[in-house]
C-alpha cells in the first residue's frame, strides 16, 4: 500500500493591506466606490461627531443626571437606592463565584458600567464626590463577592436564596419604606422614576412571569381539561390584546372594581399587567421547546420509573428551555423595552423622565434629540448586553449540541 | 433451564392482550407466560406489533382489553402499581434515548436517586461497578452525544440496570447500530442472559437468539403465530410465514 504524503493547507486568506487592494480596490469602478462610500462615511462622521460636542446642547442631561436614574426619590433618602446597588453588586459577584460563566459576562458588564458612572467627567452640582466614591465602591464589591463566592462554603442554594430575600426586600422593604419609621421613612411610588423604575419593572416582569409562563405552557399541554382549557384561555386572550390595553385595563379598572381599601399600588398594578402580557407570551415560546423534546425522553423517564413531577422537572424543561433561550432572551428584550408604556398610566419611567425634563422649561422643548438619544442609547447598552448575555448562556450551555 | 422453574408462578403473565391505536388494531389477543431467569426473543416483520407488546408490559402503552400481571401485580389505571412495576422493570430502547442533558453517571444515578431515594454516593458507587460490567467505566464524565452509539447503549443498559430490576426488556436495541457496533452490545446482553437476568428481547440478531433464548415468539398482524424453542424454531418451523420469514432474514 502506498502512503500518500500529507500536503501543505492552501494559504490562508491575506490580511493586511493585501486584503484592502483584494477587497476594496480590485477594479476600476470598486476603486470609484470605496472613494465615494469613504467620502460619505468621512463626512457623516465629522458632522456627528460635531454634533455631539459642539452643536448639541445636553443642559437637558447635565441639569439632573439623578431625575434620569431615580426620578423625585427624595436625595436625602438616596443612601436607600445605593444600599440597593451594593447588595445587587455584591450578590453579582457571589454568583459569578459561584456559578463562574454563565454570569461572568454580566458581572464584569455591571463592573465597568459602575465604574465608567463613577468617572464619567460630567461637571454638576448633583453628583457630589460622595457619590462618585459610593458608586465606585460598587464593581470592588463585585470583585469581593466574587473571591466569597469562590469559596468552597458558598453553595447554589445560598446564593439563590440571598437572591430572592434581596428581591423582595429592596422593591418592598428598602425602597418604599414604613408609614411611621425613622430610619427608612415612607416614600410613595409617586415620586419614583427613571432608570430604576424601568428596571423594576423590567427585573420585576421577567422574575415573575418566567414561572408563571413556564407553569401555563405545561398547563396547555397537560391531560386535565380545566388546567388545559384555563391555559389556552388565558394565553389566548393576553395574546390577542395589546399591551398599553392590559396596563390601562390594570391601572383604571382595577382600581374602580375593587373597594378602596384594597387599593394596590399603581407601579404593583402596571407590573402585573407587564407580568400578565410577559407569561403568556413565554408560555408560548417555553411550549415551543417542549413540543421540541423526542417522546423517546418522557419514555425513557418513566421507564426507569420517575414520577411524572420529576420527568418534568429533571428532564423535559432543562432540555426544552435550554432550546428556547434565544427566543426567550428576544422576549424580554422586547420586555424591557415595552415598560416604557408605563408612561401612558402615569408612571414616570426613563422615558418619562425625558418627556418630563423636556417640558421643564421652554429652552428645553427643542432639544428632543438630544434627550431621546441619550434615552435611546441607555436602553441600547442594556438590550445589546441582555443579547450578549444570552449568547454567552447558549454557549455555556451547549445549545446545539446533542 | 425453564423447567426448573416450572412450578414456580411466571414473573410475567400476559392473556389475550388487544390494544387499538384509533381504529388499527396492533394486538390481537396475546397470550404470553415468561418465568423468572428466562430469556425471551421476539421477532417477526415490522408492525406485527411486537415492539407494541413489549411496551405494554411497562405500561408504555396501555391495553385495553386482557390481562397483564408482572410479578404479581396487575396493571390497570392503579397509578401506584404502574409506578411499582416500572420499578422492576429496566427497558434499553433502539434510539437509546438516554437524557443528552446529562452525563453518562447522572444519566444512570437519576432514578436511584430520586426514585430508590439513595444517597448520591451510594449510586455513583453502583453505577460505577455497572458501567465496569459494561466496559465503560472511562466515559464516566462524558456527555451521551460525545460517545459511539454502541457506548450509548451499552450506558442505556447500565441505565437500566442500576434501577436493579427484576426483569429487562430490549426494544431492538440494535437496530440502530452500525455493523461493528452490534456485537458490544451482544456481549453485554449475553453476560446478562447468563448471570440469570429475565429478559424479553425484540430483535432479529438471530445468533444472539440461538445462543441464549429459552423461547422465541414469531409475531404477524399482531399475533404470535409460532413459538417455541430456538431449536424448533430454527430446525423445524411449522407455518409457512414463519418460514418465509426466517429465510428473508437468514439469507443474509
């Protein structure tokens, strides 16, 4: 038998300026396009860059870079948002000690946006160098939390549970604060705003619908008729309504139907209507992944005898929304994007503060540009980091591969 | 070999078992008795049912006229009895469908974890003398879809296995092997013929029938339509679909 000798691989593709004359310059009337579109691009460049730091006024911004974070929350009740930001922080850091990379990429994303804040050379009585100092405390903690997150003492299950207390302590406890307390005096939702609001809003959907979701897309395929038909009720009927609808029917309705005792809180009322339109529409997507599971697995399951509970919990969802993660991640994408809606019930999120500011005095009404792109471009960092995210999750994951 | 178990009760009792998918019917009236330590072979044309049949004896499928007792219970609707017999029951499939979300020892512990309620290093321990016994103890770590198809199966045996069932079913565990592949998993089955295992294999993996069965039952249209020792069957087959059936698949 004759051995073939191994022959070199073929050249790989040239870098360089090699490339430009291939790619850029090959023929006469490539030439002629390259010049044109580089002209084009040349002057689009200078004229934007001009804009931003000549033309464009960003009093609008600069006046009171709080409003756009926190709304009218009371500065002298500010230490509660930081405390707030320290114990994500450092919850951030723990579990990327813990769960190492599937949240690596949001730690260190959260990391540098503190910091960049902290820096951020923007001259303005507001932010006082306190401020600066507490804020630049934030992605230390992160670091910190990580090295406890690392160690050996430091489990899941730990870090879940700080996860859930945090959750629930900061929106209803740290926050709003107590009628008669001293320490943590009441604040009304009234005056809460901005950044932190759409966060809220948008944390607050996604932690809450995603069970919820995940329950009616089981319940629309499960074998009792009244779970099945309360599923595809409720899915059906979200889905065919849009969602200013539903945070309209939550705000005005809810409050004329139910006695004024049992008045629930206008950011509680919008964030179950976000919750309400958010499930069904990861019902859908979770359902879409279940359908994607070979019956061969459910089979295999109950061949080894797992209760039906356990053939659900342990195979059949692990599979189908590690399937569905793209599509799930694009949902609250569009969730995040859409509590901007809020605005329409009176809730001064991001955008509403912008809306706001611009009506604060007739200098700022013509300066809609500037305040919208600075609106657009926070919400820009946060949805292309969301998507980012996501795609690291997928590879932590093995999506694809079987 | 099945004489000495002769007055003994039959591990496995099936009678005129029928079972419809809508208006097709793919069992009509089965009739089968397995002792304990015996090995079964099944075989015949596809959709004779036999795949069907065995699938009903862990309740995979349901029939829904007949009798089916596995080791003196009966299966009916009794959720509980269903969920008792899968316990003495292991099943190896032809796709192998083992959980690609986990690895080769998660795949095998899962069940004695959450069903027998064992500690996680009292399972690892056993899964791992089960996944010697199948020759595969380095794949420990391995996720199903970085192994060959014959390890994949040869994992789902252990699978099954570590559940310590009384009986094992083979649903053409072959069947979607490539050539070299099939004889591991052969192996294996024969070592576990021999150490006494009950088992009723659907296959047509003839030398495996002829080395180990106690029995074998041709199935057509949903019927066993000729059983009997391997001797019988492959020296003097009675009826002519029987015949012809065997030489299709002998010839090769």
């Amino acid at each position: 038998m004759t051995v073939i000798p191994q022959e070199s691989a073929p050249p790989s593709p040239p870098g360089g300026l090699e490339w430009i004359r291939k790619n850029l310059f090959s023929t006469w009337y490539n030439s002629l396009l390259t010049i044109a579109g580089g002209t084009l691009v040349y002057f689009t460049l200078i004229n934007i860059i001009t804009w931003i730091f000549k033309t464009a006024d960003w009093r609008p911004i600069t006046v009171a870079p709080l409003l756009y974070l926190i709304g009218q929350y009371p500065r002298e009740e500010l230490w509660r948002v930081g405390i707030s930001m320290l114990m994500i922080s450092f919850l951030v850091g723990m579990s990327w000690g813990v769960w190492k990379r599937y949240v690596r990429s949001f730690a260190i994303f959260l990391g540098i946006l503190f910091t960049v804040l902290a820096v951020f050379p923007l001259e303005t009585p507001t932010i006082t160098l306190p401020i600066r100092i507490f804020v630049l405390i934030n992605p230390f903690l992160i670091y910190f939390g990580y090295r406890v997150g690392r160690t050996k003492r430091v489990l899941g299950r730990h870090v879940a549970t700080l996860w859930l207390v945090a959750l629930l302590v900061i929106p209803l406890v740290i926050l709003p604060g107590f009628d008669n307390s001293s320490l943590l005096p009441k604040v009304p939702t009234t005056v809460w705003g901005g950044l932190m609001i759409t966060l809220l809003l948008s944390v607050g959907g996604i932690v809450l619908s995603f069970p919820f979701g995940i329950l009616l897309a089981l319940g629309r395929r499960s074998s009792l008729p009244m779970v099945k038909l309360f599923s595809i009720f409720f899915i059906e009927t979200v889905r065919a309504v849009p969602l200013v609808t539903i945070l309209f029917m939550f705000s005005v309705l809810l409050a004329l139907f139910l006695p004024t005792e049992a008045r629930i809180d206008r950011v509680i009322r919008a964030l179950m209507g976000i919750v309400f339109f958010s499930a069904a529409y990861t019902a859908e997507n979770v359902r879409g992944g279940l359908q994607a599971i070979p019956p061969g697995q459910v089979e295999a399951a109950k061949a080894v005898g797992l209760k039906n509970f356990h053939t659900t919990v342990l195979i059949v969802l692990p599979q189908a929304l590690r399937l569905v993660i793209p599509n799930i991640v694009g949902q609250f994408i569009s969730l995040f994007k859409d509590t901007t809606l809020v605005y329409i019930v009176g809730i001064n999120d991001l955008l509403g503060i912008g809306n706001a500011v611009l009506n604060l005095n007739s200098e700022f009404v013509r300066l809609q540009m500037e305040v919208y792109l600075f609106i657009a471009i926070i919400f820009w960092i946060f949805s292309y980091f969301m998507s980012y995210a996501s795609l690291q999750l997928e590879k932590a994951l093995g999506v694809g591969e079987r | 070999m099945s004489e000495q178990n002769k007055d003994d009760k039959p591990i496995i009792i099936a009678r005129d078992v029928h079972k419809w998918f809508d208006n097709f019917q793919a069992l009509k009236g089965v009739s089968m008795e397995v002792q304990s330590g015996e090995v079964v072979v099944i075989f015949g044309p596809s959709g004779s049912g036999k795949s069907t049949f065995i699938r009903t004896l862990n309740r995979l499928e349901e029939h829904q006229r007949g009798t089916i007792i596995i080791d003196g219970i009966e299966l009916s609707h009794d959720v509980r009895n269903i969920e008792r017999v899968r316990r003495e029951i292991g099943m190896v499939f032809q796709q192998f469908n083992l959980f690609p979300h986990l690895t080769v020892l998660q795949n095998i512990t899962l069940a004695p974890i959450w069903v027998r309620k064992w500690s996680k290093e009292k399972a690892e321990e056993i899964a791992m003398q089960l996944l010697e016994r199948v020759g595969i103890p380095e794949q420990a770590n391995k996720f199903p879809g970085q192994l060959s198809g014959g390890q994949q199966q040869r994992v789902a045996i252990a699978r099954a296995l570590a559940m310590q069932p009384k009986i094992m079913l083979f649903d053409e565990p072959t069947s979607a092997l490539d050539p070299e592949m099939i004889k591991e998993v052969l192996d294996v089955m024969v070592e576990l013929a021999k150490s006494g295992m009950t088992m009723v294999v659907v296959t047509h993996e003839m030398g495996f029938a002829r080395a180990v069965a106690h029995r074998m039952y041709f199935f057509d249209v949903g019927m066993i339509v000729e059983s009997g020792t391997p001797d019988q069957i492959f020296k003097n087959p009675q009826g002519d679909r029987t015949k012809l059936f065997l030489s299709q698949i002998l010839e090769h």
